[in-house]
C-alpha cells in the first residue's frame, strides 16, 4: 500500500534570479517539477513558500505554473515554521512527514528542515530537487541535516517509496514524468 497519505511536500524559495543563479539550476528546477507533476498524480499536498517575493522575485514559471491550485505562502523568516501561517497550515495538514525541496540549501532548507524537525515532523530532503549558488554549502547543509535527523533523498527514491508498488493506478502517469 501506498505511503502518500503520510507525506507533504514543501517547495520553499525557487524564486527569481536566484534561482537561476545556483548550481546546476536548470537541472534542479527540471527535477522539481518533475517532483511537483509526480506528488499532484498521487495526491500528495504541497505547500510554496516564498521568500519576500518583492525582493526576490516570484517563484520561476516552470515550477509555478505547476502550482497555480497549491496554497501559497510568504516569509521574511529564512525558517519557515518561524512564519505563523506557515506552521499553521504544516500543521493543520495533517502531515507527519515531509519532503523538502529548493534553494538555498544552506540557509531556508537548512533552518526550515531544522525547524520541521523541532516540531516533530520527519524530514526528507530531496537532495536533486535543491541548491545553492556554491556547491560546498549544498554538501556541507546536506552533512547537517542528515546529522539532524533528515533523511536525504533524491527524487526518483521518494517518488518509488510513495508509490510502493507498481500495482498502484497512477504508477504509469507517474512513470511517464520520471522518464
């Protein structure tokens, strides 16, 4: 049986210039979506966060435009969970699990993860859906948040763990996004 019902994902700050700026942008932002398409297929919730948007810029349209029915939230916090709104709708999901996604790794991820974990929320972090404008500070925040008690991920291991089996009916459509 599937795992979905335990799982949200949090797609924190893939914003404007910035997130062209990273590494491997193009490829994370790729990744991203392809996560995003895959959750919606399993009804996985989502919850985007934006860091003051005024300044940054909003999130970048590929991943955006995936997102136009999921709720959206603002921070000036760089921990989400330091944002009432945010904790609140964390919360009122239901969730117990989580997966993380976006930029940067080092600092939003990185005290948002935390703070996830504080709370008592599992965490896993998908390792090839995130970045940072230097790779030291992508492996340094991963180290941190497995030390932690994140788990790291990567897209395509979550996506199977949720879905579980190939018997499930949406495992072609997500088949189809991955491939």
């Amino acid at each position: 049986m599937a795992q979905t019902s335990e799982y949200g994902l949090l797609v924190v700050d893939i914003q404007g210039k910035l997130a062209r700026m990273v590494q491997k942008s193009e490829l994370y932002i790729q990744n991203t979506s392809k996560l995003v398409r895959c959750v919606k297929l399993l009804s996985v919730p989502i919850i985007c966060i934006e860091q003051n948007p005024k300044g940054l810029g909003e999130t970048v349209p590929e991943i955006a435009n995936l997102l136009l029915d999921v709720p959206l939230f603002t921070k000036l916090n760089f921990n989400a969970l330091n944002e009432t709104s945010i904790r609140e709708a964390i919360k009122s999901s239901g969730k117990k699990k989580w997966l993380v996604v976006g930029i940067e790794a080092h600092v939003c991820i990185y005290q948002t993860v935390l703070g996830l974990l504080q709370e008592g929320y599992e965490v896993e972090v998908v390792s090839d859906c995130l970045s940072s404008r230097l790779q030291s500070n992508i492996d340094l925040a991963l180290i941190n948040m497995r030390e932690a008690g994140a788990k790291i991920t990567s897209l395509e291991m979550c996506i199977f763990q949720l879905m579980q089996t190939c018997e499930l009916k949406q495992f072609k459509s997500v088949l189809s996004v991955i491939k």
